[in-house]
C-alpha cells in the first residue's frame, strides 16, 4: 500500500500520542522531525507537498523511527543533531545531548571572557562541544584547551569543530580533568557529571552515557576536583551543578579560599551553576 506525507504523518501522530504524556512529547512536531529526516525535506515541504506519495523504503524507515521513539530513545539520537545556542551540534548516544540550561554557561562565560580579558580556557568533559565550540565563535581570540574522559566523545566533538568552527583554536586531549602540561589556563569551565551513583534516573537518561551523567556517591567527585584543579592553577572556574549541590559546594569553596563565589539558578528558579576565581 502506498503512503502519502499525509497519511504516514496521521499514522505516527497515533502512535506517539499513545506514549505523549509518559515520554513528555508532542506528537505532530516529533512526526514532522521524523518524516523530514527521512524524506531530507524541510518541515514546510511536508505541508506543501502533504498529497505526495512516500516510497516503500522511506515508509518502513518512518516508522521503524517513530517505533523506536515511542520506546523511549530520545529524538536527537535518532536524528544525530541538536539545537544549541543557534547551532545545530552532531550528536549521537556517546554524548550528553545538549541542555538548553546550558546556554546560562555560555553568557556567564562569555561575561568572564570580556570582563578579564581572558584568552586562555579550559574545558574539562567537552562531550559533543557545545559550549567550547559555542564560545570560540563567540571570542575568536581565545585559545580552547579541552578533554573528555571518552575516546568516543571526542569524536563526535572533532566531528563538529570541522563543520561548525573549523577555524577556532581548540586543542583536544583524551584524559581524565586537565594534563599538567597544560599551563596558563585562565579560566576553566565544565558541565561534569554530578549525577549520584545510586540516583534513580528516569528512562529517557537510560540512553545517554553513564560516564556523563554519574559524578560518584554524592555527584561532587569531578566539582571537587575541579575546584582543587582551578586553585592550583589560580583559575577562574565556572561549573554546571545539580539543583541540590550547592550548600555543600559553598561549604568546599570556602574550604579551599575561593573569591567571589557566585551561584545561579536555570529558567525554572533551580540552583545550576557557580563561578568563583582563586
Ligand atoms: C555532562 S557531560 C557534558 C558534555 C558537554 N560539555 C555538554 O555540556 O553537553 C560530561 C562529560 O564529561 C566527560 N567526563 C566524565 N568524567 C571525566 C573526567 N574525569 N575527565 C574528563 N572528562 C570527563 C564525559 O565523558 C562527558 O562527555
């Protein structure tokens, strides 16, 4: 039987609105993004060109996607892209896929940069590039120094320096927080993982990698060390946190003499973030 746009789009819109609620989805949208993923067409060609027939190859990939998406698999991974900050970042399940609180990073490193006139900085834990990537197309001086614990991440990090900012000055190394090597960081940013080991995470998170999302029993291992690594360093740090972290983050920061610490919340009044310089 031949389908048309029309038709494999009602049929998919039945499908995901039986897991809308659970999976937190809307259903014409994420059917729109699935079908003109397949068919490589915008979303406005599905609506004016909604009668035209869809081939017997599209029509099985279609809905082995939207089978897969009402099993929970979040669409960036079945689509392998990500909006972040106006760029569209590659992504697959080695990496975090991009948080829009993140872009709050972004401003408040961006702020830091022009206020000190950074140039040097370090990102601990690049995964797909976001905010490296991100701010080196915002401070073309500035020189990117990055690592991430995952092979597999840098990747995928590699992947997007070369199609969205293949002139940026970002170094790469595949290990664990910061190679001594690296001298004269100014600034280190980093959205660790600070998930707790025993956390109960919902399954959405299940596909994303647990080296990203698990910061040990308490979620602080990778903060603390990098509140260790910026003050031996001399650094500005500004870090990513989990909403419930920041009583005992105060109480470290202030233990290791930490300057003008400063938290901030995301969109929805959580606590997600601190800057502090030593
Ligand atoms: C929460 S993800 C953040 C990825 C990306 N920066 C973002 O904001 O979307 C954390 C990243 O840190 C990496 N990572 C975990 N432990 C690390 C360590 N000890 N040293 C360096 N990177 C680490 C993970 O592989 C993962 O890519």
């Amino acid at each position: 039987m031949t389908h048309t746009i029309d038709t494999l789009l009602d049929s998919a819109i039945l499908k995901l609105s039986q897991v809308a609620e659970s999976l937190q989805l809307k259903p014409r949208f994420e059917s729109e993004i699935l079908l003109s993923f397949v068919l490589q067409v915008s979303r406005v060609y599905l609506h004016t060109h909604n009668k035209q027939n869809v081939n017997l190859t599209q029509t099985e990939h279609f809905l082995a996607l939207v089978d897969e998406r009402t099993k929970g698999k979040p669409i960036e991974y079945i689509t392998q892209s990500a909006s972040f900050y106006e760029h569209t970042f590659y992504v697959n399940d080695s990496v975090l896929i991009p948080r829009p609180e993140s872009e709050i990073l972004i401003q408040k490193a961006s702020e830091i940069i022009t206020r000190h006139n950074i140039e040097s900085i370090a990102e601990v834990g690049i995964g797909s590039g976001i905010l490296s990537i991100t701010l080196s197309l915002l401070h073309p001086q500035c020189r990117f120094f990055a690592t991430d614990i995952s092979q597999k991440a840098l990747e995928v990090t590699q992947k997007n320096i070369h199609s969205l900012a293949p002139d940026s000055n970002i170094t790469l190394k595949h290990c664990s927080l910061l190679p001594s090597s690296w001298q004269d960081i100014e600034l280190i940013i980093s959205n660790p993982p600070y998930i707790c080991d025993d956390y109960p995470i919902s399954q959405p998170l299940t596909y994303e990698p647990n080296i990203a999302l698990f910061g040990g029993k308490d979620g602080l291992d990778i903060l603390k060390a990098l509140i260790v690594e910026a003050k031996n360093r001399k650094a500005f740090l500004l870090c990513e946190i989990g909403y419930d972290q920041k009583n005992a983050l105060t109480h470290f920061l202030e233990q290791h003499n930490a300057k003008a610490i400063h938290f901030y919340k995301d969109l929805s009044g959580l606590d997600r973030g601190f800057w502090c310089r030593f």
